[in-house]
C-alpha cells in the first residue's frame, strides 16, 4: 500500500521509530501494528461502557465511547484514502484518541481535574497518551503499548506549554507552533464531524432536541429540504438518518475537496513539510466550517446544557468527587495491587495513581463502587 502514498503522507517505512526496541512483524506495517495493539488494550474494551453524552445506562441505542471511536475511524478512513495518505495510521489515531476518558464524559473529567488541582491536575488527551506509553500492561519488555512516534503524536491533540516541556520530541510542536502530520489533522476533524452528527442523532432520538429548531442550523436545514423533497412523508427515525447521513457525506466531501486544493497550493514534498506548515492543510472551506460551527453552537446550547444532560453530569461529578476523596482518605479501599504500589508520603505519587484508576473505570464500575463504599461508610 505504501507504495502508492503521496509524497507528502507519513510513512510506515520512514517512521520516527517507538520508545522501546521492539520485533518487526511479517505481515503488517508499523501502523498496522499499532491498530491492532491498541484494539486488544483493556483500555480501548472498556469505551464500551463508558459515557460519550449519554450516561452509558441511560440507553442502549445512544452512542457510547466505543462506537464513537468507530465511527471517527471508518470517516477518518475515508478521507486519508481519498487524499491518499496514511489510511493505517488515521485509523490507528482514530481509535485511540478518546482512551483517556473517564467515566461520565466530560463531566467526569471536570471534576477529576478539580479533584488534581494540587497535584497537577487531569487532562483527558495526555490521559491516553498515558495509557499508551504507561498504564497498559501486557507486553514482558516494557510498559504500555509502545506505539510508533506517528501514533502517539496524532493522539496527543492538544497540550499546554506547561505540559509539553516533559514531553520531549512529541512536545515541541506545541512550543514551536507547528502542525502534526496529516493523518493526525485528519483524525481530528474526523472526530468532530462523528460527533456533532451523532450528537444530532442521539439527541433527537432522546427527545431533547426537535428537528424544526434543528432547522435553524444551516446544514441541517439544507438536508432536511433535500430529503422533504423527495420523500414528502418521511418521518422519525427515517427522516433523521436520511438527513444526517446527507450532513456527514456533505461536511466530508468539502474537506477532501478543499484539502486537496490547499495541499496543491502548499505542495509539501515529505511529512515533515507538511508539519512546518503555518496552519493545517486538512479543513473545510470558510462556508462549510461557518455552518458546522453554527451547529456546533447549537449542540451546546441545546443538548450539551440541557437540564436533564446536566443532571446526569451532576450526578457524575458527585460520585467522581466521592471516590476521589474515599480513595485518599483510606487506601484500604483500593485494590490490593494498588494499595501495594502506593508510597507512604507520597500524596502526588499516591493522587496520580487514584487518578489513573477512577479514569480507567466504565460509568457502571464507578457507580458500583460507589455504592460499596457509601455501603461501608
Ligand atoms: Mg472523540
């Protein structure tokens, strides 16, 4: 495959290598590789259950972590291969981007991050890049999944100065200013496009948003006038796909189309051209972005911070804040490997693997253990 990528694509064979020495492999490329080891992470099985908007109980047709990170991959597959980059490494990118989520969404990571302040807080990107240089462990020789530069750069989106100086090389195109590679943009906007469409779809499903003030976004009305017209009756679930797989192929057609048009504007000649590039060479055109984020703004407004959204996230927060608060108190509580891993003296070392834990648990681990600590204390 790699043979045919454009010159300006990251390749498998020209790859900034992994932390630790590591076999090659017969049948796959280096990204390959990646994909398939973050696929058989403990942390990638357990977005099965945690919350993407929708509490993970609430429902079972609701999006959840996991196939969310299912669907950012297949949009994310799709333009690398349009633009004839890196399909392997998108796709790798994709579906590791969200591991360092907590239970309960962002409500969940808020309050972890309140609960860290003193102890140099949370931060759910440098979170999976934590479990993929660290927390992970399978392999004999080293921690984590020791994935390829490429890999790990593409999941760490953003990053403060602060928080780049202990990065090493991944770190410095925060402090320089400059662009991953495109597989990276790529799985970036891949991500919002998955989620502010399923966000229509799980919100209109739920009853907490209705498709007539929807109608005043834009491209949803644009969709919405083009399926009326030629299905006058369609309704419900119907309606709502028919208009949203419509958006999706909308907002991923003029990405490709403008992308390749900044791309044969800049002409990078390697990866690392495209990395010193002034601004990322993946985006929509000046129309397009206007109205996906004008439904951007909607989504917060109406979803994001309705009532019964942000009750759900209330709830999160105070179970967040009680395990947080249980766990350092009483290290009893704890598991007995983590109890043994713990250092007398040590609160930043001690609130750092608290934090690792309650951010590795699924919402309904969190409640369980909720309810067996509040049942002993
Ligand atoms: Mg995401």
């Amino acid at each position: 495959m790699s043979n045919d990528l454009a010159v300006y694509a990251v390749r498998s064979d020209n790859s900034k290598g992994r932390l630790h020495r590591d076999d090659e492999t017969a049948y796959r490329n280096q990204y390959q590789r990646d994909r398939d080891r973050i696929i058989h992470s403990s942390a990638f099985r357990r977005l099965e259950y945690k919350t993407q908007v929708f509490v993970n109980h609430e429902g079972d047709m609701f999006r959840t972590r996991l196939t969310h990170s299912i669907e950012v991959a297949q949009i994310g597959r799709t333009i690398a291969r349009a633009l004839n980059v890196n399909e392997d490494l998108t796709e790798a990118i994709c579906l590791a981007h969200d591991l360092g989520h907590t239970p309960f969404g962002h409500a969940g990571q808020d309050v972890l991050n309140e609960c860290m302040r003193e102890f140099g807080g949370f931060e759910h990107n440098l979170q999976s890049l934590r479990i993929v240089d660290l927390l992970e462990k399978r392999y004999a020789d080293f921690p984590g999944l020791n994935l390829t530069y490429e890999t790990r750069e593409g999941i760490l989106k953003h990053c403060s100065a602060k928080n780049a100086l202990g990065l090493g090389a991944l770190g410095r195109r925060f402090l320089n200013n400059e662009n991953p590679g495109l597989e990276a943009q790529i799985a970036n906007i891949a991500d919002e496009i998955a989620y502010n469409n399923h966000d229509v779809d799980d919100g209109l499903r739920a009853g907490l948003l209705d498709i007539d003030s929807l109608r005043n976004c834009k491209l949803v009305e644009i969709h919405f006038d083009i399926v009326k017209k030629n299905w006058k009756a369609l309704t419900g679930g119907q309606l709502r796909h028919e208009i949203i797989r419509r958006m999706i192929n909308y907002l991923v057609s003029d990405l490709i189309k403008n992308s390749n048009e900044q791309i044969a504007s800049v002409k990078p000649e390697s990866s690392d051209a495209v990395r010193k590039c002034a601004r990322p060479l993946i985006a929509m055109t000046a129309e397009t972005l206007a109205m996906n984020r004008d439904l951007k703004k909607f989504l917060r407004t109406n979803l994001y911070q309705h009532e019964r959204v942000k009750s759900m996230g209330e709830q999160a927060k105070d179970t967040v804040r009680f395990l947080f608060n249980a766990y350092m108190q009483d290290k009893k509580l704890l598991t007995a490997d983590l109890q043994n891993s713990m250092k007398d003296n040590d609160e930043l070392n001690n609130a750092r693997m608290i934090a690792d834990y309650i951010a590795g648990m699924t919402d309904r681990f969190a409640l369980a253990e909720y309810n067996r600590i509040s049942g002993i204390t």
